[in-house]
C-alpha cells in the first residue's frame, strides 16, 4: 500500500510535467525501456538500488547508464531523483501507474485477454470492436493462453472479468448440482 | 426388759434355756437316785412329791422370768412384724415387678405397632420410589430413542448429501474429461464468437 502511494505520487509528478512540455507519451516510453533494461540486468538495479553503497557511487552508475541511453533530460533527473530519494527500486510500479495515467489521458484502457487456444485475427479484432463499444475506450489488449480453461477465454478489464471460459462453466453447473438445483 | 434381738440375743436365750433344762434334769436325777435309800416309802413319796414340784415350780419360774426377761414374745412378734414386712416388701416388688413387665410389654407391643408403621412407610416410600425411577427410566429411554431417530436421520441425510456430492464431483469431472478430449478449434470459435456476441449485447 505504501510502495503503490510512492509510486503513483512519483509517477503523478512526472505525468504533470509530461503534460505541461506535451511529451508524456515519449516519457513514458523512456520509463518502459528503462524498466526493461532492468528487468535484463538484474545486477545494475540490485546495485543502483542497495543502500548499502553511497549514493554518489550509485548515482556514478546510474549515470553511466544514461549516458548511453537516449531519454529525455526529464526523465534521466526523474531517475536520478529516485536514486538520491532512495525510490529507484519502485520503478516497476512507478512505469505501470504512468502506463495508466496516459491510458486514461489518452482515453485507452487496457484488456487482458486470457484464452484456452490461440485467437485467431479476425476474432481478436471483433473482440477489440466490442470491448471498445463495451468501455467507450480505445482497448489495448494483452492476450495470453491457459489450458486449464478448456475451452473459452476471460477478459479483465481493470476490476471487470468477463469470463467465458469453459471450466467456469463447468464449475457453476457443479455448484448447482451440489445446491440440488437441478433435482 | 430384756430383749433378746438380733443373732446374739438368740444365742444367749437359747443357751440360757439349755443350762436351766440341765439344771432341772440333774435336780430330778438327783432327787430320783435319794428315794432308793429312803425310809418310810409315804414320807419318802411326798417329799419326792414335793421337790417334783418344787422343780416344777422353780422350773415354771424361772421360765417365766427367763421368758419375760427375754420378751420371747416382742421376739416373735417382732419376726413376724419383721417377716410380715419383708412378706409386704415382697408382694410390692413383685406389684412393681409386674407393672414394670406390663409396662415393658406395653412399650414393646408400642414398638412393635411403630416397627410395622415405618416398615410400611418404608414400604410405601419404596414403592414409590421404584415407580418414580421407573417412569424416569421410561421417559429418559424414549428421549434416548428419539435422539437415536433424529440422530439416524440426520447421519442418513449427511450420507446421502456426501454420496451426492462425491457423485456431482466424479460426473463434474467426468464431464471435463470428455470435453478436454472432444473439444475442436470449431468449438473454441463458436465459444468466442458467443462470447463476443454477449459483450455486444452489453453495450
């Protein structure tokens, strides 16, 4: 509870200052990939993020690393203000609550898409068109492939599940069964 | 006056008596034994005559006094008195005897109505208790057979409610298996297709 309030306060702040200059988008683009190169080097965030270094040494490594990269100045202070602040290590949830906060800017929300074979294109498609009439937003989805559901697939929206799965199915017609509902 | 009381003045008139008796027969013995050698058998009589009395009349005297002097009759009335009162002393403790016997046999004949009134009561108390215990038992045995009813109905309910639900469980799982095996691409469209039409349908 306390990281995702330090992470929205962060990501907020930066979401403020994108907004103003019109760049939120590539800032966060910036954060994504820099949360990725992290994700690949897991030693550069273990270090970066250890309070047990000084944080000039910390920062010398950080700087290292933007250095080489091509982010805006913004959002290199943005890291090097999480490095002094000891945040660094909320990156994660920091990119993800910006992720959001241009997604609702931008009038986009995101769906996962959870399905027991692969979707083919045109399904994909219809089912965009009619999550987009369902949310009145541009949908942006996510779609991964779990067996266990049999049959089917769930959509999450934020806190909506649109479950269509046939081990739900199968599931509710046993809670019947057993609550004597078909005697 | 003499009186002669208790076991020692008896003694003493008894032997007072003895020596005056001995004392008369050795007198006549004597008298008896000088005749023999006497003169004329007439003087001779008289004078034995005589001294028979003259004894006779000592004898009668002395008895007389002894007798008076020893009040042998306050003696003998005394022990009748005496004899008459143990005889009254008597006849009271046996009086007393006997009221206490009637008494005995009064408070025993008591007793004996207040043993058979408590065995009666206790008889009564018995059979009371008995039919008491007895209808608690009866009562407590068909408690005990009504919970043993509710207690069958309810374990056959619990079996048949187990038995249903391992049944739902082994068909829910049945079911799954046939349909993780029958399952086509087909099936998988038509299930998206539904699902997409039902999200439209929301709108």
């Amino acid at each position: 509870m306390i990281g995702s309030k330090i992470s929205s306060r962060y990501a907020k702040a930066l979401f403020s200052l994108g907004q103003d200059d019109g760049h939120y988008e590539e800032y966060g683009e910036n954060l994504n990939e820099f949360v990725s190169f992290c994700s690949t080097k897991n030693e550069f965030i273990r270090v970066v993020s250890n309070q047990i270094f000084p944080v000039e040494d910390r920062k010398k490594v950080l700087e290292v690393v933007l250095e080489k990269s091509s982010f805006s100045n913004i959002v290199k202070n943005f890291l090097r203000l999480l490095v002094d602040k000891n945040r660094i290590v909320a990156i994660d949830g920091i990119t993800d609550y910006y992720s959001r906060l241009t997604d609702e800017f931008s009038n986009i929300t995101r769906a996962d898409i959870i399905t027991a074979k692969p979707l083919k294109s045109k399904a994909l498609d219809n089912l965009k068109r009619a999550l987009t009439g369902l949310t009145s937003k541009d949908v942006r989805t996510d779609v991964k492939q779990d067996d266990t559901l049999i049959g089917g697939l769930i959509v999450k929206i934020g806190d909506l599940v649109l479950d269509g799965s046939v081990k739900t199915q199968l599931e509710g017609l046993k809670e019947s069964l057993k609550r004597g509902e078909y005697n | 006056m003499i009186q002669f009381k208790g076991k020692k003045g008896k003694f003493v008139l008894i032997a007072g008596l003895i020596l005056i008796s001995l004392f008369i027969f050795c007198g006549l013995s004597f008298a008896s034994e000088g005749g023999g050698h006497g003169g004329t058998d007439g003087s001779q009589r008289l004078w034995d005559l005589g001294a028979r009395f003259l004894n006779f009349a000592i004898l009668v005297i002395i008895l007389f006094v002894v007798i008076k002097k020893a009040d042998v009759k306050g003696f003998f009335s005394g022990r009748r008195a005496e004899i008459s009162q143990k005889f009254e002393d008597l006849k009271k403790e046996r009086d007393a005897a006997e009221s206490r016997f009637r008494e005995l046999e009064d408070e025993l004949k008591a007793f004996e109505t207040k043993k058979k009134e408590i065995i009666q009561q206790f008889e009564a108390e018995g059979v009371a208790e008995k039919e008491k215990i007895i209808a608690e038992a009866e009562e407590r045995a068909k408690q005990i057979l009504e919970q043993a009813g509710l207690t069958i109905k309810r374990e056959i309910q619990a079996a048949k409610d187990r038995l249903a639900m391992e049944m739902v469980e082994a068909a829910a799982q049945r079911a799954q298996r046939i349909i993780e095996k029958e399952i086509k691409d087909s099936d998988q469209d038509q299930l998206v297709n539904e699902f997409i039409e039902r999200v439209e349908k929301l709108h």
